[in-house]
C-alpha cells in the first residue's frame, strides 16, 4: 500500500491568466502525472510548441498536429452562433453619412454605420471586427476548388492561411467547405481526365421561364473527377494538419464537391423543352445513384481519415439530385422515365444521410441552409408547417444525430427582428446546435441598441442567443466531450525525461507572457514520488 501511494500519479493544476500567461509557468511532473489547465474564457487554448528554450519567434514554432500532442481542448461539434464568409469580396464599414463606392447600396446599416462591398484586397475576407466580436462563435470559411488549386496539384492556401490565422488569434472555431459548381470548378479539370458536361439550370424548383446558368461542370461519379476532389481534401487536411493551432479550431468540415451554385450538395437536375435536359446529359455520361452514393461513402470515409477527430457537417437540399436510375433511365421533359422507374425526388439525399450516419455515427452532422423567420410556433406537430425547419434535418434531430442550419439569403432574413426569429424558429423548433448567419446580418443584429437585436421579439442579445445553442449541443449529446470546457486535462508517459513547452492559442506575443513549460523527470526514482506538490 505504501509503495502504491508513492508511485500514485498526480494532478497539477495551472491557471490559464486573462493575459496568456500561465500560473505557474513551470511544472515539473513524473510519467504518468496528469497537468490540468484552468481557462478564464471559452477562447484559450493551449497549443505545444517547439522551442529550443531560449530563442525568440516561439509563437511561429508550432507543432504539427498529431492525436500525441497535448494542443487542446479539441472542439467537438461546437454550438453556437456561426458567421458564413463571403465567396466574392467582402465588406467594410464606414460612416452612413458615406457613399458606397461605385453606387452600390449598403448592404446592411446600424450605429450610424453601413456595410459596403469593399475592393480586391476584401476577396473571400471576413472583416476584422466580425472575427474580434467577444460573442461569435466562429466563421463558416467557404472556398472555390478553383481559388484553392489553380492548377493541376498547384495549391493556393493564401486565403485559407489568413482567414485561419485570424480564427487562432481571436480565439475562434471555424469550419471549412470547398465548393465546386458553376465558379468553383476549375477549368484544368477538364485537360486532365475528366469529362466535361455541358449543363444549364437555374435551380429553382418552380416554374422557372428561363433555362437557367449555362456552366461546365464535372460528373461526381465519374473516378477521375473523384480523384482530383480527394486529392485537394488530402492537401487542404496536410496544410491544416502542419499546425496544431489550426487543426484544433477547427469546427466542422464540410462534405461537398457535388454542387450547383451553392456549397449545398445538389446537382442540376431540371430537364425542359427548349433547355438543356440535365438529366439526359448526366444520364449519358454515367451518374447513377448507386455511383453518387459511392462518391459520398468514399469521401465521408476520407474525410474521417484525413480530419480525425473532427465532425462533418452535410448540407442538403433534399430533392437536389438529378432523377436518373441505375440503369441509365432518366426524367425526361414531360416528367416520364427514359427507361424504367426513377428514384423518388427525395430517395438520393435520404440515402446518403442513412448511410452517413450508420457509418460515422455523430461525427455525421446534418444541416440545412434555410431557415426562416418563425411563422408556425409548433412545428414538432407540424413538420410541413409554412417556415418550420427542414424536416430531413428534424428527423435526423430525432433519431439523434447533432444537427444545424444556416438561414436563408440575407434578402429573405433582411433585419435585426427576421435575425431574432429566425434564430427563435431554430431554438423552439428544430433540435439544431448551431446557427450559420450572413455576415452583413450579424453585424447589424450586434450594433442594436444596447445588444437586444428585437425588443419586441425575444428581447436576446447575440450572447444569450450564442449561450442557449452551446448549453443545447451540452444537453443533447452529453457522451461528446464539451467543445468549450472550463479545464483540460492531459496526462503526460515518457520513458526518459524530457522538456516541453506550450504557448495560448490566441495570445502568444501579446503582453509580456512566456512559453509555459513541462519538465518530465526521471521516472526510476522513489524520491520523485514521495512529495508529489500539487501546483
């Protein structure tokens, strides 16, 4: 019994200061001890470093990220209140006594300012003051395939680099998409083996008089075009993964490649007299469910490789697949089949979230990029009630799965009062952990008087808004450790003694805080056990 009490492993407690810095910034440990960090906010982190002991640009010495490492705490499937990136250029505010330049209205106004579309160096850029907002929880990062790799096996990660670095630094989580589709695909694809297909839709689902954008996409089923998108995966996750900072923020990576305008998963499906039939054209070309299906399975299956310990957020559009069989058949003009029965509107999408989540369990998020203002106040007896939440990812809610939504067009939610039912609709009648805003609407719902975004409506502020969404993902899913913990906790084995060191996720080289240290004696002697000081 002695002998157990002397080789018992022990905790040794550090208080993560307001400033980065670390109380106490030395501890020395045996193999086997455990080092618990104290947080003062949800944005610290602890990020290794490797450092020499002595030398100055520690903060940029960073290790990669490895399921070794102690960088933590790793955030899984966090709620919140997420901004979504802009994919053109982004904006800036000035004075609402100002003019936009070139004549463009303002696209959102509030504290006597106004948000305008800024110039090139804005491209894909969310603004400084959105990033450093205490509350957000993080941006939705879309990219282009087309912006990231430029050509074959050349990659461009400027705006991946800035728009990560800047998450780090003000303590956010974020989450990532690559979107193919009309402007996201790039154009080398098709002198490097994969067959170009020449499509047109406008991806309304009505009566649409006009054929729609004419665009040149590739097919999803085809192997070549799935070996170029998994090759981009691969090297977005290795640059993700060459820095433990960067890796740990991030939130969610987002299943994709098949897409229309959007980062949703859709395809151009229409098919009318006088227009390009899609159908026909993907039909002729080898799309089948059963090789759409295989296109989701394989890349779900990467994802999980490449991005471990990471959740994967599938947006859908529900009837966003084109209605072709397994045998070539497709719909045609007059809504007959070319060959045979075709697959109900909905069966595609319903198949790769069934398999998604027998697969990947709740690692396999499902969302919708639709919410709308409250309209029916119980849509849990209402599912097809006018504004309710999208009933695919409210049965997924219901069968347990972690769910999201990103809200309509900035248009359709257009003030500060649709910004708060919006978010209402999604706390009252979805199971939904996150919120997905437009930039433009965020800003706006933060600068009203006093915080309150709608004080006719639920009199929250952006805060509660952020705190009822986070305290949901912790009530909901409990077995998923907490995305934003007050403590985290790694226990340290070496076999040799060894010197670590460790730095604030966003505050190194803010102030005068130093690397924090861990010193790992030797592990052969009793003395080293027989006063274990808690620190």
């Amino acid at each position: 019994m002695l002998a157990a009490l002397l080789f018992a492993a022990t905790t040794h407690v550090v208080n993560v200061n307001a400033d980065g810095s670390f109380s106490p910034p030395v501890v020395t440990i045996a193999s086997g001890d455990s080092v618990q960090w104290t947080f003062s906010s949800p944005a610290d982190s602890i990020v290794s470093i490797n450092w020499d002991g002595t030398s100055a640009g520690y903060c940029s010495a960073v290790n990669p990220y490895s399921a070794d490492d102690f960088t933590g705490p790793m955030p899984v499937a966090p709620g919140g209140v997420f901004t979504i990136s802009p994919v053109t250029v982004g904006f800036v505010a000035q004075p609402a006594a100002a003019t936009c330049a070139g004549g463009q209205s303002p696209k959102a106004t509030a504290a006597g300012q106004m948000l305008c579309r800024g110039g090139p160096t804005t491209y894909a850029a969310t603004m400084d003051a959105t990033w450093q907002d205490p509350t957000l929880t993080g941006v939705f990062i879309r990219l282009l395939w087309s912006d990231i790799e430029p050509s074959l096996n050349t990659y461009d990660f400027t705006i991946v680099d800035r728009e990560v670095a800047k998450a780090v630094k003000n303590g956010k989580v974020y989450s990532l998409g690559i979107k193919a589709g009309d402007d996201g695909t790039p154009s080398w694809l098709f002198t490097n083996g994969v067959t170009p297909l020449q499509l047109q839709d406008s991806g309304s689902d009505g009566n649409d008089p006009s054929c729609g954008s004419r665009m040149t996409l590739g097919n999803p089923t085809e192997l070549a075009y799935q070996n170029r998108y998994f090759d981009l995966l691969r090297a977005v996750a290795a640059h993700l993964r060459s820095r433990a900072d960067w890796y740990r923020a991030l939130a969610y990576i987002k299943p994709s490649g098949a897409n229309l305008f959007t980062h949703e998963n859709r395809l151009p499906k229409r098919c009318e007299s006088n227009c390009i039939c899609n159908t026909q054209v993907l039909a002729q070309h080898g799309y089948t469910p059963n090789g759409l299906y295989a296109f989701y399975q394989a890349q779900t299956d990467l994802l999980a490789s490449e991005f471990p310990g990471k959740s994967m957020s599938y947006a859908l559009i529900q009837d966003g697949f084109p209605l072709i069989n397994n045998s070539g058949g497709y719909e045609k003009s007059d809504g007959t089949s070319s060959n045979g029965p075709l697959p109900g509107g909905t069966e595609q999408t319903q198949t790769i979230l069934d398999n998604g989540q027998a697969t990947h369990g709740l690692s396999f998020v499902v969302a919708h990029n639709g919410l709308s203002k409250m309209i029916t106040l119980n849509c849990a007896q209402n599912r097809n009630g006018v504004g309710c939440p999208n009933r695919w990812v409210l049965q997924e809610g219901q069968e347990g799965q972690v769910t999201g939504f990103q809200t309509t067009n900035d248009e359709k939610v257009s003030t500060p009062s649709d910004v708060d039912s919006a978010l209402n609709n999604g706390l009252v009648n979805s199971q939904g952990v996150y919120i997905e805003l437009y930039e433009e609407r965020y800003w706006e719902a933060v600068r009203q008087p006093n915080g309150v975004i709608d004080p006719a409506g639920t009199g929250r502020t952006m805060a509660q808004w952020v705190t009822e969404f986070q305290n949901r993902r912790k009530t909901l899913f409990p077995a998923l450790s907490d995305p934003f913990p007050t403590t985290y906790t790694r226990t340290f084995t070496s076999s040799t003694p060894k010197t670590l060191y460790y730095v604030h996720g966003a505050k190194c080289g803010i102030g005068s805080a130093a690397p924090g240290t861990i010193v790992i004696v030797s592990t052969s002697g009793v003395a080293n056990r027989r006063r274990p000081a808690k620190h």
